[in-house]
C-alpha cells in the first residue's frame, strides 16, 4: 500500500470557465490511488510566463490542446512511469529536463503543470491527507485572506476600462468566512447601483460587474459608494485592491489609457496611481507598471511601498530569480503565485521561498481561466501564504473550497507564525475557525 510510484498517466481536454479547451491530467500510483489536476490559463499574460503548447489554426480559435493532451499520454506518460509521486523536487526535475526549453514551451507548460499537480493530489490521496496537510503538514493552518473581484475590467472586459481587477479585501473580517459574506454584500451592492444607475451590463470574463464607466476612477467611486451601501465602512473594514495589469497598456515607459485618450509617462502614472491612493481606500496595487518598467517599479515602491502593497504578476511571473532580482532594486513587496506561470510546483515554491528570505508577502492567485480544480487554495494553506486572489464570487470555485476548509479545520489548531508584513495595510490574519 505504500509504493507511491506512478503506474500510469491519463491526459484529457476539458473546458475551462471561459469555454476554452484545457488539460486534465489523471495519475495513478502502485498502491492504486490517484490524483486529478487541471492546467489553467491566463489572458493577460507576462511576457516571462512558462508557455502552455496549443494547437493553432481554426478550430477553437486556435486554442485546442489535442498535442499537449497527446504529450501527456505519451512522451510524459512514458517519462514519468514508475517515478515517485511522492518525490515532488524529483518528478518536477524531470519534468523539466523532459521538456528541455526555458519556458516548457515544447511539451507544453499546460501539460507539465496538469501532471505536477495530479501527483501531489495522488501523494496526498496515498497519505490519506487533504492536499493542503499532505503539503504543509502541523504548520498549515493559516486560512488566506482573500481578494476578491467586484468589477472586470482590461482584457477580462474587452477593454471597455483600462484597469482590469477592481477587487475589494477585508482586513476586518474574523475569518476567511466573514470575508466571504462581506464581499458577497458589497458583489450584490454593487449591481443593484450599477442598475439604479443604468450602467448594468451582465458581467466580465471572471465574474465581475462589467465595467460601464466613462473613467477608471468612476469604478473606484462607485466601489466605494457599493461598500458603505453594503453597511461597511470603507478603509477600515473593507478596502479596495487594484490589478493595473499595466503591461496590456504600457511599454517602453508609455502608458496608453484607452478609455480617457491619455498618454502617460512612467512617472505621471506613479502620480495618478498616488493620487488616487490619496483618495480611495486602497490598500495593494497590482502591476501599477507594465513589466519591463522596473525602474518604475522601485520608484513607486519607494514613494508608497511603506504604506500599500505593490505586488508584481506579470513584472515577477512567480520567478524565484525575477524575485531575487527585484529585490536587489525594491522593487514590489509582495509577490502573485500562480502555479502555470512556471509549470512545477516545487518552481512555484521556490519563488515563495525567495519572497520570505526577501520579506516579501504573497497572494496566491487564480487565473482568468479556471476549472473546478482547487489545488491553489490547497497551497495556500500549506504554505502558509496569507493572501488569496480569485475571481468574482460566481466564477470561483477555490472560494467555496476555502470555506470547506475553514469547516474542515479543528479550533483548537495552533496559530503559526505570522510572516512579517512588508507594509503596514496588509497583515494577514490568522483564519483557524
Ligand atoms: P490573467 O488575469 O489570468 O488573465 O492573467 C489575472 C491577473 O492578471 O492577475
Ligand atoms: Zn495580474
């Protein structure tokens, strides 16, 4: 029963939320257990992100995923037979060295992420543990705070605003459940104005109200004007999140707002993000700057890292050695997980590894693109990350697998110890319910 090396290896399409094609990956050990994981996918993705292997042309728009899913089944299957599911550091090395490029671009990152996480999930299964005990085992019990999407926006909304996540956090909340309910009030709030006002529209790529503003900043009045209708006071108990994603805008330090026909530099980007910090309850911006602007990034960093979070996605793409190097620069303080942008999970926890020796803080992030698989909020617990990113409440599943775990937690667990905030608006609560 307890040989946990890999018998065989099953890869198949399904669909992803938004009705693209992606890849599940099914793997079965010795003693007869199994894990099932599934690859997400970005929209807005960073230029430095692992590659997932489509198969172009007409059908689907180009997004099919008959080679990567044939890679499962054969080269990778073929590879990863009577390796040790249990062996993460090992099964991934290989993984790696199977593909051979620097980006997974050959068999595919969608494929070698499928696979990475199924054997986790079926290690566990063999462990007889939940994925995130298996992973973090006595010391995981700190539940995330989450980030929650309210209205879509940039290329989650056909660019109808500039910026793409308008998401609210609450700091407030006693666990990761009272978050939960507050977001769901401010979600609801928020489309019953949206409808007083005439700007109701159906909703965005991951849920969100869709974005039926003349400005960017009127989404962040109107997120405030949803907050205080919901019965909370803003700043205090909830505040508001921002993803830029400024690279689908800017480059070469230019940015392009489409909406308001500006052209900013790096540096009056920086002003019109302060100004709106100096008015808004914001508490963490993401991508405030496009990805090749890490000047910019330090220079933001060091005129409001003190006080907000400034997290990097595409800038950092969950690279140990972007980590490192951003670092060197004080560049961001927190850095966005996502598991495909690397492909492996032990390259994922590297680059936490790298943020906690940095001190840097950091969320655990949905894609725009997701399934029912709930392997990140699994890792969030194990690694005791602290912060949770996802999609609106409809769209996201890892929510409602979050609050499972919040039920599945004993309440006399002991609290772990609290990594070091970076700065003073985040500090990630201890959610053991
Ligand atoms: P993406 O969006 O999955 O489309 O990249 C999420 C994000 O930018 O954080
Ligand atoms: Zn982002």
């Amino acid at each position: 029963m307890t040989d946990t090396s890999i018998t065989r290896i099953i890869g198949r399409r399904v669909w992803d939320s938004r009705g693209r094609p992606t890849v599940e990956a099914d793997i079965t050990l010795a003693n007869g257990k199994m894990g099932r994981a599934i690859a997400p996918a970005g929209a807005s993705t960073g230029s430095g992100e692992a590659v997932d292997l489509r198969d172009g042309g007409e059908k689907f728009g180009g997004y099919d995923v008959t080679r990567a899913v044939a890679n499962v089944n054969g080269e990778i299957a073929d590879a990863m037979r009577g390796v040790d599911a249990a062996d993460q550091t090992t099964l991934d090395t290989k993984l790696i060295a199977l593909d051979g490029t620097p980006n997974k671009s050959r068999l595919g990152a969608n494929a070698i992420l499928a696979v990475s996480m199924a054997a986790a999930h079926a290690a566990a299964a063999a462990a007889q543990l939940p994925l995130y005990r298996y992973l973090g085992a006595a010391a995981a019990t700190l539940m995330p705070l989450p980030q929650i999407q309210i209205f879509g926006g940039g290329a989650h909304a056909g660019r109808r605003v500039d910026i793409q996540d308008f998401l609210i956090c609450c700091p407030a909340a006693k666990n990761f459940s009272e978050a939960l309910d507050w977001t769901a009030e401010v979600y609801r709030a928020a489309g019953s104005l949206m409808k007083d006002a005439g700007k109701l529209a159906g909703v965005a790529d991951e849920g969100g109200w869709w974005p039926m503003f003349e400005t960017n900043e009127e989404a962040l009045e109107m997120l405030v004007r949803a907050i205080t209708r919901a019965g909370f006071k803003p700043r205090d108990q909830i505040a508001i999140a921002l993803d830029v994603a400024a690279s689908e805008f800017g480059t070469s330090g230019r940015y392009k707002l489409g909406l308001e026909n500006r052209d900013l530099s790096s540096d009056e980007m920086i002003r019109m993000l302060i100004a709106w910090i100096d008015r808004y309850p914001i508490i963490s911006i993401e991508d405030p700057l496009a990805e090749d602007d890490a000047a910019g990034f330090a220079a933001f960093t060091r005129e409001v890292g003190h006080k907000i979070q400034i997290v990097g996605d595409d800038f950092l793409v969950s690279d140990a050695t972007r980590l490192r190097e951003a670092a060197k620069i004080g560049a961001a303080n927190t850095v966005l997980l996502k598991p495909n942008q690397r492909g492996t999970l032990t390259e994922l926890k590297a680059c936490w590894d790298a943020a906690r020796e940095n001190n840097y803080a950091g969320i655990v992030s949905a894609r725009s693109g997701e399934t029912e698989d709930t392997t990140i909020i699994h890792l969030a617990v194990a690694w005791g990350v602290g912060q949770f990113k996802s999609a609106a409440l409809p769209a996201a599943n890892a929510w409602r697998n979050g609050t499972k775990l919040c039920a599945l937690r004993k309440p006399s667990a002991p609290a772990p110890a609290l990594p070091a905030p970076p700065c003073s608006a985040i500090r990630p609560r201890v959610f053991v319910t």
